[in-house]
C-alpha cells in the first residue's frame, strides 16, 4: 500500500512538473509571438512610409519627364520650322539665280 502511494504522489508530481512546464512553455510562445507581431507592424509602417516616398518620387519624375518631353517637342518644332524656312529660303535663291544666269546665258534680242 506504502508503494502503491509513493507511485501516486510520484505520478502526481511529474504530471505537476509537466503541467507547469507545459504553462511556461505556452508563456514563451505568446510572448514571442506578441514580439513578432510589433516587430510585423513596425516593418508595416516602415513599408507604407516608404511606399509614400516613392509614389511621390514617382509623381516628381514624371512631372519633369512631360516637361522634359514637351521643351523637346517645342524645341523640335522650332528647329523644323526653321528648316522648312530656310530650305524656302534657299529655293528661292536658286530660283533668282537660275533666272538670272539664264538671262545671262540666252542671246539677248535686239
């Protein structure tokens, strides 16, 4: 009877070291959880901060990219139209030499 006793209480007191084992265990686990869960809301926030800064950065780039296109184009269409003008420019100055060397040429009638 003595022994079947000393087995109870031993039986009992490793169930109780298990059950508080068992307690700091679950303790840890929600305690690292908890750390894990600030640490994702940190990296969150961080992420969104930087997400703003590029879309802004975005925005900026484009806003000087149209302006960048749009000086060119003007600039394009400036340097075209002078061409087109001076190639006018130059048509007609042949043209008032062709007439001229051709009076030169031909045998004036007298």
């Amino acid at each position: 009877l003595l022994r079947v006793r000393d087995e109870v209480r031993m039986t009992i007191a490793a169930y109780q070291t298990l059950y508080e084992s068992s307690i700091a265990f679950g303790m840890r686990k929600a305690l690292q959880a908890e750390q894990g869960r600030a640490d994702m809301e940190a990296n969150i926030r961080q992420l969104e901060a930087d997400k703003k800064e590029l879309e802004r950065t975005l925005l900026d780039l484009k806003a000087k990219a149209d302006a960048i296109e749009k000086r060119e184009s003007e600039r394009r269409a400036l340097d075209e139209k002078k061409h087109a003008e001076e190639i006018a420019f130059l048509k007609r100055t042949n043209a008032s030499l062709k007439r001229e060397l051709e009076t030169y040429l031909s045998p004036s009638k007298k």
